[in-house]
C-alpha cells in the first residue's frame, strides 16, 4: 500500500513540475528582470540599507520591522531545502542541479519583488491591526473579477500546501535525522518518530498560537544564529578542502549541461531535462520564490512604500539560495561523497562529518532542529493565512490544530511520499500567484520607477529616530 502511495503521489509531482511549469516560472521571472530593468541588481544595495533598520518608521501600519518580516520570510526558506534538498537535487540529478538552482535564484529575486510589493498595496488591515495580505488579495484587487477563482484556487492550496512543505517535511527530516545520527535500531524506529513528533509539535504549538508578532521575534533570533554557524561550519571545510574547491564549481558547471553518469537515483545516469527539474524543483522549494508564500510574511511590515518592502524581500532568494544552498552542495562536492548513493539529510549529514570529524555530524543535526523548527512556525502563519481567505478568522484557531496534528503526523510518514506530496502541492501553489504576477506586471513596473525616481530627486531618506 505504502508503495502504491509512493508511486501515486511521484506521478502526480512529476506532471505539476513538467515543461509547463518550468516554462510559465522562467517565462516570469524573466519578464519581470526584464520590465524592471534588473531590479535584483540595481537595488540589491538599498535592501540591504532597508533591511538593517534605516528605514523603519514606528507610525507606518503593519506588525513587523523590515528585519523581522525578512527574518519571518526567511524561517520559512531557509530549513530543510537547504540542507536535505540540496542533496535531493544532487542526488537526481548531479552537481549540474545546484546551477539550476542558482538560475531560479536569479530570477526569482525579480518574482519575490514583485509578488511582495504587490502584497503590501493591496493588503487589507483590519481595525484590530489584523493585516490581511498574499496573492490572493493582489489577485482579488488587483485583478478583474473574473480572476477571483484564482484567489480562492491560491488559498486553498496554500492550506494545504502548509501540511506538506510546512511541516511534515521538516517533523519528517528531523525524525529520520535523529534516528541515523544516533543509530536507532528498527525495532525502536517507530517508537522514537512518534516521540520526535510529539515534541516538535508541543513546541510548535507553544509558538504558533501567539501569532505572527511571536512568530517574527522567534524568527528574528533563530535565523541569524543559525545560519551564520551553520555557513561558518562550511567555509572552514571549503578552507580546509580548498583545493577541490574549484573542482566543485567545475563539476556543477560542467553536468549542468552535460549530465552525470554517476547519479543514485538515476538508472543509467541522469538526463539534461532531469538536471534541470530538480534543480528547479529544489530550487523553487529552498528559495519560494514565484511561489507566493513570502508575500503573506512581507505584507505585515510596518511600511508606507510597497517597494521598499519588495527590495528587502528580494533579498531572500540571494541568501537562502545562493549562499546557503551554494555553501551545502560546495561541502558535498568537495568532500567526494556526492555519489555516495546517500540521500537527504544523511548526505549532507555525512559530508559535514567528513569535513569536520570533530562536529560537523552534530552542527548539521542541530541546524536540522532549528532550521525545521523556524520553518514549522512561518509556515503556520502561511496556513493559516490561506484558510482566514477561504473561511473567515473563525477558521484560523481550528487550522492551527489542525497544522499542529499533522506536524507530528510527518514523523511517522515515509520520506519520498511526503517530499512528492510538497512538491505537488507547492507548483499548485505558484500556478495563480505566477498568473497574477504576470497580469500586474505593469503595476510593478510603474511603482518601480516611481519609487527609484523619487530615491534619486532624495525624497527617501532615512528615518531619523
């Protein structure tokens, strides 16, 4: 039974992520680069001026700081896909993958601009400070009425999504993490998934129940610290391991276009087409951009100029993909154990292993808890965003039960139905925020130059505290 689910939900994932979509995802971000003029070049250094704080103004509506809605966006991206899914991709489709990756990562910069600015001007803020925004309300207000369904279609899936992406990817990780780092015995298998998902959805709860605000401080700690140890753990490998450093790039470079023959996934080697989808695929699952997720994180900042909030926004894919992503596959390639026929976490798990005997096993299962954890609670928000859209706030309180339930469920699943479930449900996800991206296009590219017209006659300026 168990392989009759595999295999379904395989099938099902292989045809959301066929051509179509890969076409409708580059076809996107590439229209966006374009008709704002690289946007993810020109304004690369005033996010980073926003994100550090200049900006924030304590009288603007909304519930968080640019910081903290960058860090609450980040909790979501950056988990589990940096670490297991980059060694998926490896895995099925060799070092070219991770090139694919940094391409999604290019362009997806332009799509997590335009989708977070969007967010913020057409958010809805409720008297209690509430802030209703995503997609699905750029897609309502934005768009003529007879787009609506794709609101709908955009909330439901994010809902749903939330229980594959959001958190039994991350409960289910972390499970079969603990459980290969400390050699569990089968017999006992069973016994310690069901204790690691009681846990982790005891904690998550505790968090998620206070609502984004708690969210945001939670995040605005947890992903600074994390990642900074986690991306110095892999530069002091790549330094001890220097010299295979540029074999690496050489390696990824080269199978991008020339697929390998040595793939464990792959019987015979992978294909070009292979290479490319699951660096798309992983790409897309590591970074959410075009995916429309981050935009609900966004939509609360404290923030009067929507294209501001899209710069800091942008900022995302760059940090989660092409640092984090790019320092994982580095550690894997350069250590020699790409093709080790490991997958998942235990790959990644092994190569820090390899790298740094002493601890490099054991940061790498510490960054798994809290990059899951972040992960678990940021998407909780999105769930529960997605489901006040199609049920009212009276939905929300029941969801969270819901999504708290199926955080400890994702312990006990097997590994390759609930990644196929995530993926299904993440390209259902980003079919209507890519149309309503699309169609507002024009709507950005306004607001844009605007906004960058008005920064040069010096009319945004630092708030003065």
């Amino acid at each position: 039974m168990a392989e009759l689910i595999n295999s379904f939900l395989t099938e099902i994932s292989d045809f959301v992520w066929g051509p179509p979509m890969a076409l409708i995802l580059l076809s996107a971000g590439l229209i966006l680069t374009v008709r704002t003029v690289l946007i993810q070049v020109r304004g690369f250094a005033h996010g980073i001026g926003i994100a550090t704080g200049k900006y924030d103004d304590p009288s603007h509506k909304g519930q968080l700081t640019h910081f903290q809605a960058l860090s609450a966006a980040l909790s979501a991206t950056i988990g589990i896909g940096n670490i297991a899914g980059v060694a998926i991709a490896i895995y099925w489709g060799g070092p070219g993958a991770i090139f694919w990756m940094w391409v999604t990562a290019f362009f997806g910069m332009a799509l997590k601009y335009a989708e977070c600015t969007l967010a913020v001007k057409y958010r809805k803020i409720d008297p209690d400070g509430n802030v209703r925004g995503g997609p699905m309300y750029f897609i309502e207000h934005g768009m003529p009425k007879y787009f609506k369904p794709l609101a709908w279609m955009f909330g439901i899936c994010t809902a749903i999504a939330a229980f594959g992406a959001g958190n039994m990817v991350q409960s289910n990780t972390m499970a079969h993490s603990i459980i290969d780092a400390f050699e569990v015995s089968a017999a006992n298998e069973a016994s310690v998934r069901w204790i690691i998902g009681f846990v982790t959805a005891g904690l998550v709860g505790l968090v998620i129940i206070g609502g984004i605000k708690r969210i945001g401080k939670v995040a605005s700690y947890l992903v600074p610290v994390m990642s900074v140890v986690y991306v110095v753990s892999a530069l002091i490998i790549l330094v001890i391991n220097f010299e295979q450093v540029i074999p690496a790039f050489n390696l990824i470079f080269y199978h991008a276009f020339n697929p390998t023959a040595v793939v464990g996934g792959a019987a015979g080697g992978a294909t070009v087409w292979m290479t490319f989808t699951w660096g798309l695929r992983r790409g897309m699952f590591s970074n959410e951009a075009g995916q429309g997720s981050a935009a609900m994180a966004h939509s609360a900042a404290k923030v009067d100029e929507p294209v501001r909030e899209g710069l800091v926004a942008m900022l995302g894919p760059f940090i989660d993909t092409i640092v984090i992503c790019t320092m994982t596959a580095l550690v894997i390639i350069s250590t020699g154990i790409w093709s080790s026929g490991e997958t998942g976490a235990v790959l990644t798990m092994n190569a820090f292993d390899q790298g740094l005997p002493i601890y490099g096993r054991w940061m790498v299962l510490v960054g798994i808890m809290l990059f899951a954890f972040s992960t678990v609670i940021a998407w909780s928000y999105y769930g529960e965003k997605g489901i006040e859209y199609i049920g009212g706030t009276a939905a929300k309180l029941p969801y969270k039960w819901v999504y708290i339930l199926f955080t400890l469920l994702g312990a006990r699943f097997d590994l390759q139905a609930v990644w196929a479930f995530a993926d299904t449900a993440n390209g259902l996800m980003a079919i209507p925020n890519l149309i309503g991206l699309i169609a507002l296009s024009g709507v950005v590219v306004r607001m844009s130059k605007k906004y960058m017209t008005e920064r040069e006659q010096g009319l945004h300026k630092p708030f003065k505290k």
